[in-house]
C-alpha cells in the first residue's frame, strides 16, 4: 500500500515542462528522476541537493517544493548540456564576428508584417 502512494506521488507534474536536448520531454517527478540516475549511472554522481529536492517533492506534494525541484534538475541538465532550447555557445561566435568586424546584426523579421510594425 505504502508503495502506490509513493509511485503517485512521483506522478505529480513538474512545475513546468523541459524539454532534453534529443526532443525527450520531462512532465513528472519520474521523469526528472529517471533522466537523473541515467546521468548519474553515465557520468560521476549528480548533486546531492537535486535529489533530494525531489524527494522532498514527491512525499509533501506542495507546489513550492515541485518548483524547487524542477529548478534544480534544470539546473543539473544544464550544467550537464542535456537540456534543449538556446544555445549560448553557437551564439558566442556570432556574436564576437559582430563585434569584431563592427557590423550592427541585421534585422530579422518573421514576416513582411512584422517589419512594418517596427518602422
């Protein structure tokens, strides 16, 4: 009995969805817990604080407690360049071509309409 309640538990939602690197996309405590014992099976031990945010997570159910956790498994994909999204190092480079050639960065507009609207 005591293990249901823990399992639905860990099937609380996390405060807001990531997404990895390859499309896999995080929603629950399970999946932020599976993606950390992964990496910690691949690479040398995961952050002490991390799990035991979403222990904590997972037993008191408070919303401050998930987003606490979602923050901090955020936190260790990140550091971990697991995570999706933005990527500041294929940016860096642009960024010092710009300013090394003293070009301004040119407009980019998703459509004709856009562009009106920003003259």
């Amino acid at each position: 009995m005591l293990k249901k309640s823990l399992r639905t538990n860990y099937q609380r939602k996390l405060a807001r969805p990531l997404t990895l690197a390859d499309g896999t996309k995080l929603v629950t405590l399970r999946d932020a817990a599976n993606v950390l014992l992964d990496a910690a099976n691949a690479r040398s031990g995961v952050p002490d604080y991390a799990i035991r945010l979403l222990l904590t997570a997972a037993g008191t159910r408070k919303g401050a407690d998930i987003a606490a956790a979602t923050n901090a498994v955020e936190r260790v994909l990140r550091d971990r360049r697991l995570l999706g999204g933005f990527k500041q190092s294929s940016q860096h480079r642009l960024c010092s071509l710009t300013a090394a050639t003293r070009q301004a960065p040119l407009p980019a507009f998703s459509s004709p309409g856009s562009f009106s609207v920003g003259h």
